[in-house]
C-alpha cells in the first residue's frame, strides 16, 4: 500500500533459504508485496554468494542454519564483496547478540528476525533497508 | 669172849652148816631119784658147780648155755626147775637162787596177769610177748618172752625163753635221739634260713623306701650301716657299710651339720628318742634330703653308748613339697595379684579366703572370715534389670548348692567406689576327692566400663544408625535428584528436538496464515487461495502432532518389560534427532547385520542410546570435526544383542576414559552438560537390563559397545 504510493527505485534482492516450501511462501509474499524488487533466490549459502556476485544485490534475506554453506558464512563472504549490503537474518536462535558475535567480521546485521516471521516485522525491515539505501542513492545522487 | 667160848660157836655154827648140807643133800636126792631135778649146783672152794645128771643131753644143755636168751624149763605151776646162765644174769641172781623158786617172782606185777595168762596157754599157742623182769638188783630189763608145752618126766612142762631187749631198746633210743637231734639240727636251719630271709626282707625294704639302719658306738666311733645305704649315700665297698661318725658328720650339709651334732650331744637318758631332718652331701656332688628317727642307749652313768635307728630318703618328697609350696605360692600370688575378685567361702557360707581385690572392694580387714549373709545384708544388691536380688540368688550360695554360676550379674553400690558397679560373677562347688561339696569359689569382675562402653556403643550405634538413615535418605534424594536431573536433561534435550523439528513447519504455517490477510488486501482472496492454504496448513498441522506423539511416546515410561526389536527401537531413535543432527551436517548410518530382540525396557534402552548418540554429536561439533560421522552397527555375538556406536570425533584422553561413567562427571561447561548421560545409560544396561556398556577409542574416535 505505502510502496505504491511511492514510486520504488531499483532494488535488488537475493532471498536464501533451504526449506523449500517456505521459500516458495516467501517469495510469494515478498513479490505480491514488493512487484517492483528484482527477486533472486538460493537453496543455501553458497548459491546465493554465486547468485550475489552475478546481481550484486542490495539486499540479502537469509536463513542462517543451512547446509553446505550457512548464512553467516555468506554474509562475510558478501560484506567483503560490497559492505553496504543490507543484511536480513531469518533465524530459530532467540539471541540476537549471540547471533552477531557469531560473525568474525563483527557485521552489524541489520535485522534479525526470529522465527516464525511476522509478515509486519519483515515488511518493516524491508522498507527500512529500501528507505536507506533510497536516501543513499539520492544523496549519492546529490553529490554527483 | 674166851677162846673156849668161840670155838664152842664155831663148832655149833660149823655142826648146823653141816647139818644142813646133809639135809640139803637128802633132798637133792629125793628130788633126783623124783625125777624132780637134772641138775644140781654144787659149792665148792672153787665156786658153785652145777652138775647135770644125764649124760645124753649133755650136747643140749651147752648149746642152752651159750645162748644169748635166757631159758628155763617149769613145772606147770611156773616153779622153776632149771635154767642158763644167761637167765641168772639177767635176773642178777644165783642158778642155785634160782631153782625151785617161782618165775613169776620175777616178773614186773604188771605184767604177771599177761606172764600167767602166756604160761597157761602154752600148750595151746606160744607166741612172743614183751615182757618186764624184776632183777634183784634192781633196774627192770625188758625182755621178750615165748613158751612152749613140753614133757618133763612123764609131766607136763613148760620151756620159757627170754630175749634180753634192753641193748635194742639201747638202739631204738639211739635212734630216737638221733633222729631228734636231726630234726633240732633242721629246725635251727629253718629257723636260720628264715631269719635271712627276713633279713633279705627287711633289706628289700629298706632298699624300696630308700632307708638305712645305723648303728652308732661313740666309744669306738664305728657306724655300721646296712647295704641299701649304699645306693642312698652313693658308697661304694666296705665304706658304706662300715664308717666313723666323724666322717658321716663331714658328709652332713654345712648348714645343717651343726645344728645335728647339736642334737646328738643334747640326748639324754630321759629324752632318747629323736626324730630330725637334714641334708647329706653325696661323694657325688648330689645334695639330698634324709629323714632319720634314732634312739639313744645310755650306760649306768648317763653315758651316750649307742645311737641306733633309720634314716630315709626323703629327697623326693622334699622335691614334691617344694614343688607343692612353689606350685602355692604361685596361685596365691595369682590369686592377689588378679584384679578379678576371688571368694572362697565353706559350706556354711562363711569367705574363709577373699583376695585382695575383693577385699579392697567391700573395705575388708585382714580379717576374714566374712559372712555371706551378713555381707548381703550390708549392701544393697540389684538385679541387672534393676530389681532388688535376694540373698539366695547370690553366686557364692547358689555354687554351694551344687550349681554353676556362669556370669550372672549384680549391681552393686560397694563401699570402696561408693558408686554403682556392674558386676559379673562365676561361680562353682569345690568338691573333695569324694565329689563331696566342701565349699564354693566365686570370680566377680567389675565390668562397669564395659557396660558404659555397651551404652556409648549403644548410643554411637543408634547415632550411626539415625545418620546411615539421614545420610541414605540424603543419597535417595540425590539419586532422585539425578533422576530428575538426568530427565530433565532429558527434556530440555527433547525441547531442543522438538524445537528443531517444530521451528520449520512453524514458521511455514505462519507465513500461511499471514498470507491470507496480504492476498486479502490485495484483493486477489479466492476460494482456490484459501483450500490451497488450508489444506497446506493441515499438512504443517499433522506434521507437527506426529512428531508431538513420537516424542509422548518416546517419553512415556515402560510400564513393564516387553521384547523389542534392537533395530526398530534405534531406527526410532535416530528418527527423533535426525533434524537435529542434520543442522549440524552429521551423517548417522544404521547398519544392521543382524536383527536381535531384547526383553526389557524399550525406551530406557533407546534413552540409553540417545544419550550416547548426544554425547557423540556434542563431541563433533565441539571439536568442528570435518565431515562429522556417527556409525551404529547391530549384530548377534553368540546370544547376546550387540550394538556399537562409533565417531570420529578424535577418541576419549585415555586419562579420563575410567571417568566417564562416573556420574556428573562432563567435560563440558555448566550450562552444556549435566554429566549425567553416560552415567545413566550404563545404569540402564547395566542395572536395569543386566547387560554391559563399555567404551574404547578407535582410530579416529570412540566407540560404544552395549552387549545385552
């Protein structure tokens, strides 16, 4: 509804979760929500880094428990690639610091939601992410 | 008188011989021309001369003349009408005396009745009869007499004869002397013989009493001793038998030696007899004892001429006598120095001996006797249950009526502590050889400290007992409060499962509800929407309830015992974790070789192995093992069900493998682990199922063996 009003610059976002079902909820919700977002989605951590290095999205949307590559790992791997990539984290765990110390980087992740997701809390955090990265974007554009 | 005078008497006398000479001779003839006589003696110058008047028996008349009997030839009235020489000698009388007198004048008068009686049978049987003559000379001749019937002259005669029996008579008394004399002479070597015998005897004895007869002279000093002092003083020759006094004195015991020759010098004609003891040191060396009784004889004047007795050796008994007195003075010395008291009393219940102890306990004087009675009703006396005990109960009487006390107990406030004493008495009769009672003995022992010992030991006892309890009921609650521990672990590992296996579905059906609300809005809610969503969120729904029932079951406690498939009840198990065991990439493979049933508690045994597999996966992901694997292989080893659980985890340090069975031994932090799991899958095998878990490192890890 908010999102229509506004006119929505161009945003990217990577969506990475190994439980299928839920992904397809996801994405469902998220592009019923959001129609303007380019969607990409991964089955784990490293497809998705694959997928992030082909997009350079500007938001990534992750699980963290997931095999062969989890979210955390993923998120390094990315914030080395473009540091000011908004981080989404759909986790089981309670604990957001445990959460975060768990990184090596120390990445300041810029949600965490915890399971099970409220579509309000992360329809939240995806307008935030796409409200800073609009206002960097207009300053950006400013600048130049 | 005148010659003229005389020769007138000569003539008168000489006229009258003459005379009767002439009648002499008338009557001579008369009897010759008779036949009354054949012989007539004739007296002459030369002696009387016998003149026989028939020629023809001349022969006859000198063999009757030289025989040895005196014969005679008799009228039968018994005068006498001839007879020999032999005859007139034995009867000390003149043929010419002799004829014409009766025989039986002759003859003792005791014997004539016999003498008539022969002669008047003579005719009929002549046989030989003793036979005493009278002699004129006197003394009697016995003679042995026959006589026989013979014709004199146409008359009836008789023949007598007469053996002389004195020099056989001689003889017989000869002999009869000899033979008495034999006879003394073998009397007096009986007599002799017995006396050495007797003597042998008394030696014998002396001998087996180990005495010695002494005979003393002090005049001459000489001892004479009989044999057995020989073996006694350990003398050898004549010195044992004869020796001086002073010698004898010299062998005597220097301590003893004056004191006896004291003795001796004091004997007195009134006081002779002596009795002493004193000791001999032998030639041996040997010192011993001898017991000598003596007897002095004195002379008119008091002086000492014999000392004669026996002496005995009394060594022996001497030795038993101090053995006796050292055997006695031990027992006293026992009997004082005990600390158990000692009461003898007699038959009338009288102590005659109290020992010291017992003494000092009930403040005895030296002074005993004590009686019983009186003693009792001193003191008060109790029974060990604390009531008063009688006077007949006490130990001392009851053992004289025959009974044996065997630790009865009394209490008793004795003068001496002044304090209640609990004493324990044995008791028992004394009897005499007979097995008559004669008394009774009684040993008391003060056993109040072992009393008061008993009660600490008793109060200690009720103390332990009350903290064993204490200390059991605490070990109860620990243990229900590992229990508890172990299932609340149990639980919050569960949760976790649950949570892991919930979280997933969970999430998905919120998304699904939330959708309904987004699809709404967007006005796009339609009927294929919602039976999608529906029948999406029934399928989460299901989903979730059965994995809510899996683990209900998994939790709910084994009623009773059931036989179990071993492969079904891990292929559960492994169900239940496999989420969660997925997110952490751990690869769990069941090997089943075999398929063993077990009869027991399934889910105590699948709890067993759960906690094994934990503890497996917390080892794994602590280590950040890469490529984590847990193997579980089944199998049957003769008829025991075997499981081995392996990881790769990198093995137990061999320093801690004995601990970690232990309970709330871990190795992880406090929040982590509650060191319980190991401890309680060895008690489910172990105690619950009778089998066995033990561990061992592998290769690259450990490995579990559950043998049931």
């Amino acid at each position: 509804m908010e999102s229509k009003s506004n006119p929505m610059p161009s945003i990217s976002l990577l969506l990475v979760e190994d439980e299928e079902f839920t992904l397809e909820l996801l994405v469902n919700i998220i592009t019923k929500k959001y129609p303007d977002v380019a969607l990409y989605t991964a089955i784990n951590g490293s497809t998705g880094l694959e997928l992030f290095k082909k997009h350079t999205s500007d938001i990534v949307i992750t699980d963290i428990n997931m095999p062969e590559m989890g979210g955390v790992q993923m998120a390094e791997k990315i914030h080395a690639i473009k540091p000011g990539t908004k981080f989404i984290v759909l986790t089981g765990t309670c604990d957001k610091i445990d959460l975060r110390d768990s990184t090596k980087e120390r990445i300041e992740f810029d949600h965490i939601i915890v399971k099970p997701v409220e579509f309000q809390e992360l329809f939240a955090a995806i307008k935030q992410c796409i409200e800073e990265i609009s206002q960097h974007q207009s300053f950006d554009t400013e600048q130049k | 008188m005148t010659a003229e005078k005389k020769a007138v008497k000569e003539l008168l006398a000489e006229i009258e011989e003459l005379r009767l000479h002439l009648e002499e001779a008338q009557e001579t003839l008369r009897a010759i021309g008779s036949g009354e006589v054949d012989a007539f003696v004739v007296s002459g110058p030369e002696g009387p001369q016998v003149f026989t008047l028939k020629g023809a028996e001349q022969p006859y008349r000198v063999l009757v003349e030289t025989m040895n009997e005196g014969a005679a030839t008799l009228t039968s009235d018994g005068t006498i009408l001839y007879c020999n020489n032999r005859l007139a000698d034995m009867l000390q009388s003149p043929l010419e005396t002799l004829i014409g007198t009766r025989l039986d004048s002759y003859v003792a008068s005791s014997d004539r009745a016999i003498f008539a009686d022969r002669l008047g049978k003579c005719p009929i049987k002549s046989d030989r009869v003793e036979i005493v003559l009278m002699p004129a000379g006197g003394n009697p001749i016995s003679v042995l007499f026959s006589c026989f019937a013979m014709e004199i002259q146409g008359a009836l005669g008789i023949g007598a004869l007469f053996a002389d029996m004195r020099a056989q008579k001689e003889i017989e008394a000869l002999v009869r002397q000899t033979q008495l004399q034999a006879s003394i002479a073998e009397e007096r070597e009986l007599a002799s013989c017995k006396l050495r015998e007797s003597e042998e005897r008394m030696q014998q004895a002396l001998r087996v009493s180990r005495s010695f007869t002494f005979d003393w002279e002090p005049a001459t000093d000489q001892v004479l001793r009989s044999e057995s002092c020989a073996a006694i003083l350990a003398l050898s020759g004549d010195e044992a038998f004869i020796d001086s006094g002073r010698n004898f004195f010299q062998r005597i015991h220097p301590e003893d030696r004056d004191r006896f020759i004291r003795m001796l010098r004091e004997l007195n004609p009134t006081a002779a007899g002596y009795t002493t003891e004193y000791r001999v040191v032998r030639v041996d060396g040997i010192v011993i004892s001898l017991e000598e009784t003596g007897q002095a004889t004195f002379d008119a004047d008091g002086n000492l001429q014999r000392v004669v007795g026996v002496a005995t050796d009394i060594s022996a008994r001497k030795l038993a006598e101090e053995q006796l007195q050292q055997e006695r003075d031990r027992l006293d010395s026992l009997i004082n120095s005990i600390q158990d008291e000692i009461w003898f009393a007699d038959l009338t219940g009288v102590f005659t001996l109290v020992n010291p102890a017992g003494k000092q306990e009930f403040s005895l004087g030296p002074e005993v006797p004590t009686d019983v009675l009186q003693l009792a009703a001193s003191l008060e006396v109790l029974r060990p249950d604390g009531t008063p005990r009688p006077v007949e109960e006490s130990p001392p009487l009851r053992a004289l009526r025959g009974e044996t006390v065997i630790n009865q107990e009394e209490i008793i406030c004795t003068p001496f502590s002044g304090e209640l004493r609990y004493r324990q008495v044995n008791a028992s009769p004394v009897n005499d050889a007979q097995g008559k009672i004669i008394g009774s003995v009684s040993v008391v022992r003060d056993i109040t400290p072992l009393k008061k010992a008993e009660f600490e030991l008793r109060k200690l006892n009720e103390e332990l007992e009350a903290r064993v309890a204490q200390r059991t009921a605490e070990l109860r609650d620990k243990d229900q409060m590992l229990l508890l521990q172990s299932r609340q672990a149990a639980m919050g590992e569960m949760i976790g499962n649950i949570a892991h296996q919930w979280r997933q579905p969970l999430n998905a059906l919120g998304l699904v509800v939330q959708q309904f609300s987004l699809i709404y809005d967007l006005g796009e809610l339609n009927a294929e929407f919602v039976k999608k969503s529906v029948s999406s969120s029934m399928e989460l729904i299901k989903h979730m309830s059965k994995t809510i029932d899996d683990f209900r079951n998994y939790f709910r406690p084994d009623k009773e015992k059931a036989e179990f498939k071993v492969r079904e009840a891990i292929a559960n198990t492994v169900s239940l974790i496999g989420d969660n065991f997925k997110n952490q990439h751990i690869n769990i493979e069941v090997i089943a070789k075999d398929d063993p049933s077990i009869f027991g508690y399934r889910n105590e045994f699948a709890q067993a192995i759960l906690n094994i597999l934990n503890n497996a996966k917390d080892a794994l992901k602590e280590r950040e093992i890469k490529d984590p694997r847990v193997t579980i292989n089944i199998c049957i080893e003769g008829d025991r069900a075997v499981v081995t659980i392996a990881d790769n985890a990198g093995g137990i340090p061999e320093e801690i493998m004995r601990k970690i069975f232990d309970p709330y031994f871990t190795t992880k932090g406090p929040q982590d682990g509650t060191g319980i799991g190991l401890f309680m899958s060895k008690a489910i095998i172990e105690k619950n199922m009778g089998g066995r878990l033990a561990a061992r490192n592998i290769a690259d890890g450990v490995e579990f063996r559950i043998e049931v």
